[in-house]
C-alpha cells in the first residue's frame, strides 16, 4: 500500500555514455544533467512500483532540479528519493544524489499513477490522429 515516507536508493558508475558530452546536452565529459534526471525518475517509480495495483504504473510529469556539482566519468553516483506527498494519483517525491565527494543534484519530482493499458491507448490514437 502507497504511504508517505517510501524511499528509493539507485547507484551506478558514471560512464562516458553518461556524460553532457556524449548525451549533447554540453561539450565536458562530467556527468550530463538528462543522466541525473533520468536517474531521479528511475528512483523514485522503482521506489512504488511494488505498491501499486497490478496493472498500474507511474508516470513523470515533473522535475524541478539543481544541478550544483560536476562528477567525472568513473565516479559512483547515488540517488535517494522519499515519497513526500499522495494526492490521489499524484506522488511527489524529494530527491537527493550524492557522489563519492558530496552532493551533486537535489530537488523535488512528481509522478502520477497511471493505467499502463489505458494511457497507451491513449497516447497511440496520436498514431492515427483521434487523440
């Protein structure tokens, strides 16, 4: 069952894919803020996903995030998230990643529970333009 207080804890290595350079979002190869984004969302509908009904599934719909230290390929990084709030279907979610040396990234994430089938269908009738 969905309570506040559930939190999520990824870890990976920072790799060149990983890095602005690679990913286009800058010209350094430190780790790309898409790769921090991504692993914040990956932590925190991970965190739930055991929680919910079978069927459902959780969707991003928003991410405020500060940036405030670079980390070099080679570096591990982690990724804490707590679901701070449920309102209905939205879950919002602190976020904190650290690397070896301190903090790196931190801010908030939303997510809304969803019907796996029902949203694809949904977003697939843009396919043939019913949407």
């Amino acid at each position: 069952m969905l309570h506040t207080g559930i939190k999520g804890n990824r870890e990976l290595t920072v790799t060149q894919e990983l890095t602005a350079q690679a990913m286009g979002s800058g010209e350094l190869p430190v780790f790309a803020t898409p790769a921090v984004i991504a692993l914040a969302e990956e932590t925190a509908w991970r965190s739930v996903a055991p929680e919910l009904e079978p069927g459902q599934g959780t969707v991003g719909t928003e991410l405020h995030v500060e940036h405030i230290s670079a980390t070099p390929v080679g570096m591990k990084v982690r990724c804490e998230t707590e679901l701070t709030e449920i309102d209905r279907r939205k879950l919002s979610f602190s976020v904190v990643v650290y690397d070896e040396a301190g903090e790196v990234a931190r801010g908030t994430h939303c997510r809304f529970i969803v019907d796996n089938e029902k949203f694809l269908k949904r977003a697939e009738k843009k396919l043939d333009g019913t949407a």
